[in-house]
C-alpha cells in the first residue's frame, strides 16, 4: 500500500505535527528534526512526511503530490487553492493583523499604503473596508516597512507581539485568528477516505491529549 503522504509546513508545524504522529504510535527513524531532510518515512512504512515551505504546502495538495497538509490558517486564506480545509488543530495560534505606527489607521482613512506577505487578504479586507491601497508585496521582515517609509501599514501575523512591540508598531486592526488547520486533496478523499480520517483523527487526539495534559497540570 502507497504510504500517506502529509506535507507539512517546515518549522514548528512540522516539529509539532511530527510529535503528534509519533505520540500517536506513528514512529519515525530520527529522533532530531532535521531542516535539511526533506522527507521521511515512518518506521512502519504507513506514513511519509514532506518538509515544505509553508507558502507551497496547499499547491502539493491540490495536485495531489501529497494527501494531507498541515498549514497555517493565513496560509490557506492567501492562497485559496481547490482543497478540503478539514479541521483545526488548534496550535501555531497567531493573529492577522493590520499593523503600524500607532495612529496610522485613523477611521475616516479612504486611502493606505500596505506592505505585505499576504497581499490577497490584504485587498480583500481594504476592499471590505472601502479603502482603496496600493499594496507591496514583501517577503519577509515586514515590520521594516512603516520604519522605512515603504508603507504607512502592515498585514502581518503576530504571535507573541515581540517583533512589533521591538519594531516600535502596535496592532491596529485584527483581521482574522488564525492556526495550524488540515487540508486534504478532493481524489485523496475519497479514494482513501477511511486512512485520511484516520490520520486526521491521530492527530486531532494528539492535540487534544496535549491539552488535557497542560490543564491537569
Ligand atoms: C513572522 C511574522 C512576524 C513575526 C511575528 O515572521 O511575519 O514578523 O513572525 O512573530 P512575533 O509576534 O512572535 O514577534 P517570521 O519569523 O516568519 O520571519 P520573516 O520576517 O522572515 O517573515
């Protein structure tokens, strides 16, 4: 039988999914995680992991290069790929934002500069909003933007609020919460849609095991 092939986020999801895997009986042959291998198979020969860049994780789903995927939320929302979103993990917890100067988004605003990763979420929302923008899209070190004067505002995922705070920004706007959600690929389930929810189950009770563990402790 063709292993179950689970394409992850590379990082903490991939760290994170690869715990649950093997606390759920799913073993894998090296103990450290390695960023340099990029796919692994599990001891029982069941399961093989695919380390991705988080942004490529729903294109192997959608064509079927991988059945399941493990991604973030912000992710997902970008990139509006023909997959199945299945369930909430519930770690990797962030929020999406609008971020910048404090005052820069006053409410009668028509008009705003934006510096991105997420340029579609970002049109959406200032469509939403009535705002026309203009939108540079980055790649990474978002916070730099308003500081060089490449933007007045941000569409950034915060997690513990360390880069804005150092950065000098502050949150203006939430735009969505977002966390490490399932995906899977349409032919993936409904040809193997007993192994697939089996996986998802796995791992759903991995994270709920973790839960109970933290309130009990
Ligand atoms: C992400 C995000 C913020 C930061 C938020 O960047 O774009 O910059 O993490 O985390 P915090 O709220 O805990 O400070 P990432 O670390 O992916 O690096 P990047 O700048 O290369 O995108």
């Amino acid at each position: 039988m063709e292993p179950m092939k689970i394409a992850v986020a590379k990082g903490r999801i991939a760290e994170t999914a690869r715990e649950l895997l093997s606390e759920g009986g799913i073993a894998f042959p090296d103990t450290l995680y390695d960023e340099r291998k990029l796919l692994i198979n599990s001891i029982d020969g069941n399961y093989q992991l695919l380390f991705v860049k988080a942004s490529d994780v729903p294109t192997y789903i959608e064509k079927g290069a991988a059945d399941i995927g493990i991604v973030g939320k912000d992710t997902i929302m970008e990139d509006g790929k023909d997959v199945y979103e299945l369930q909430d993990l519930g770690f990797g917890s962030c929020q999406l934002v609008v971020a910048g100067f404090p005052g820069s988004f006053p409410e009668d605003t028509k008009s705003l500069t934006v510096a991105t990763k997420y340029p579609s979420i970002a049109k959406t929302y200032f469509d939403k909003e009535g705002i026309r923008t203009e939108i540079s899209r980055l790649n990474g070190s978002i916070e730099l933007a308003p500081i060089a004067g490449l933007s007045e505002v941000i569409v950034d995922i915060v997690e513990t609020g360390s880069t804005l705070r150092d950065n000098g920004l502050v949150i203006l706007r939430e735009i969505a919460k977002v966390s490490a959600r399932v995906i899977v690929n349409k032919a993936s389930y409904a040809t193997k849609n007993i192994e697939v929810k089996q996986c998802i189950e796995l791992l759903k009770k991995g994270v709920d095991d973790r839960r109970a563990d933290n309130h009990n402790a």
